[in-house]
C-alpha cells in the first residue's frame, strides 16, 4: 500500500440470515422480501453510520439459499454466497483487512462462531439489534 492511499470508509458487513433470523416475524414464509426488507432499511446506515463506525460507511449483505437473488443498492452492495454465508463473511473481512490493514470492520451477527472467526482477522463486532429495523 502507498503511503498516499486513502483508507476507505469503515465495512459492515451484514450476516443476513442471522439477522432476518433474529426476530420470528414470518420471514421464514417469504425469506427473499425479508432479506429485501433488511436491505431497505440498511441504507440509511450508509450515510449516518453506527456508534461504533463513523459516517459514511460500506455496507454489504450478504444472503444466502432462498434470498439469493436481492438486487442491491448503491447504498447497500448484495453479496451472494453460494455456500455458507459465514464462510463467505469472513472471505470478505479478511479481504478488506488484508487489502487496507487499518479499516474498520464491524460484522452484524448474533452467531458466535462467526464472531470468533471474524474478530480473529481483527474485526469488531455487533447484535442484529444494532441494524434492525
């Protein structure tokens, strides 16, 4: 990395089945609106940001099995996983902190292993509470 390059803003990363999972509303009727639901009300977080990272952030969802397929936003990028979500989470949080060592990266999830395997690669993270709606 050039010593002139700029950080980008600060990642979060959303666990979309986890966080649409958190709370037994009827998402399971229809998963692909509920992760379209979720993706609505992250753009918002775009531009205010989180208590734990500044404004503006990157915010990426990333669905998996039946929300594939949800188109993103230029406020929210959709990332599909083709296998497991987690797996593909910390795919993208490794990426980030190895492409730009100093970036702030939060995850927003309630699954403890995924915590473990994220905070390992020196992200933080946070509840489903914390981007819900």
């Amino acid at each position: 990395m050039e010593q002139n390059e700029a950080v980008p803003p600060p990642l979060l990363v959303v666990d979309g089945a986890n966080v649409v999972g958190s709370v037994p509303d009827g998402w399971w009727r229809d998963r692909r609106g509920a992760a379209e639901r979720l993706r609505d009300a992250l753009v918002p977080l775009a531009a205010r940001g989180l208590p734990e990272l500044p404004w503006p952030v990157e915010v990426v969802l990333v669905v998996e099995g039946a929300a594939r397929g949800v188109a993103g936003l230029p406020e929210v990028r959709v990332v599909e996983a083709s296998g497991s979500g987690d797996d593909r989470i910390v795919e993208l949080v490794g990426a980030a902190r190895a492409e730009h060592p100093g970036r702030a990266c939060l995850v927003a999830t309630a699954d403890r292993e995924l915590r473990a395997r994220v905070g390992a690669l020196g992200a933080a993270v946070t509840g489903p509470r914390t981007v819900r709606p």
